[in-house]
C-alpha cells in the first residue's frame, strides 16, 4: 500500500471565499508542485472559477446541450468535438449509437423553489 507524503491544503483566492480543496502528494516533488501550482490563491473554488455552471438565486436554470458527432465510423456525445459514447446523469442515459448524427441531448438543472411552486399551482389550479 503506497504511503502519501502528505495532505496539501488550498484556499480559494477569490476575496473573502472560505472554501477549500485537499490533494494528498504521493512524494515531496508532487507535494512542492501542488503548492507551486494552487498555493498563494491560485486555486478557486467551483463557485469562482465556473461561475455560469453553478445554480445559485440569481442562475436557476442550467441547459446543457450535446450532439451526436461521428468520429472515425463511431458515434460519440460531444459539443464541438465527440468525447464519449455514452452520456449519463441523475435520471437518465443514453448511447450515442442508439440515434442518428445530429440528435441533440439536452439536458436541463433547474432550482424549483417552494414559492415558485406555489404561484405555479394557482395558475394550472392544481392548488
């Protein structure tokens, strides 16, 4: 069983963020270039360095899209280049081999609050 060197511990650098990350460093050059690489601030958290992709009050809704591409005779998901022959998510998954090239998988996150779900109910009368 390998030993780890140690537990490298990096902070957000975006101002006034408390947010972490740990790497365990197999040996003392891996733990001096995961300091070189995200210490002194260099790393940022999900929320600061993808903004767009996190849902938050202000971004409650998330659309996704990937296209069935050929690749070399095969069939992969991808958006400008194929990555992968099967896609997956909570809920569902699909083989790209499955549809023609140029189908589209879209694939949706969206925050439904107790307040919008209420208002949504009146006006179907579903409430």
């Amino acid at each position: 069983m390998a030993r780890t060197y140690g537990i490298f511990r990096a902070s957000c650098g975006h101002e006034g963020c408390t947010e972490f990350a740990r790497y365990e460093a197999d040996n003392r050059r891996h733990y001096i270039d995961l300091s070189d690489r995200y210490g002194n601030g260099k790393w940022r958290c999900v929320r600061h360095s993808q903004p767009n992709e996190v849902l938050s009050a202000n971004n409650l809704r998330i659309v996704n899209e990937l296209r069935v591409l050929e690749s070399r005779g095969t069939l992969y998901w991808g958006k400008d280049t194929p990555f992968s022959g099967f896609s997956h998510g909570p809920g569902f998954k699909a083989f790209a081999e499955d549809f023609p090239e140029g189908t589209v998988l879209r694939i949706t996150a969206e925050i439904v609050s107790p307040a919008s779900r209420s208002a949504l109910s009146k006006e179907t009368g579903d409430g």
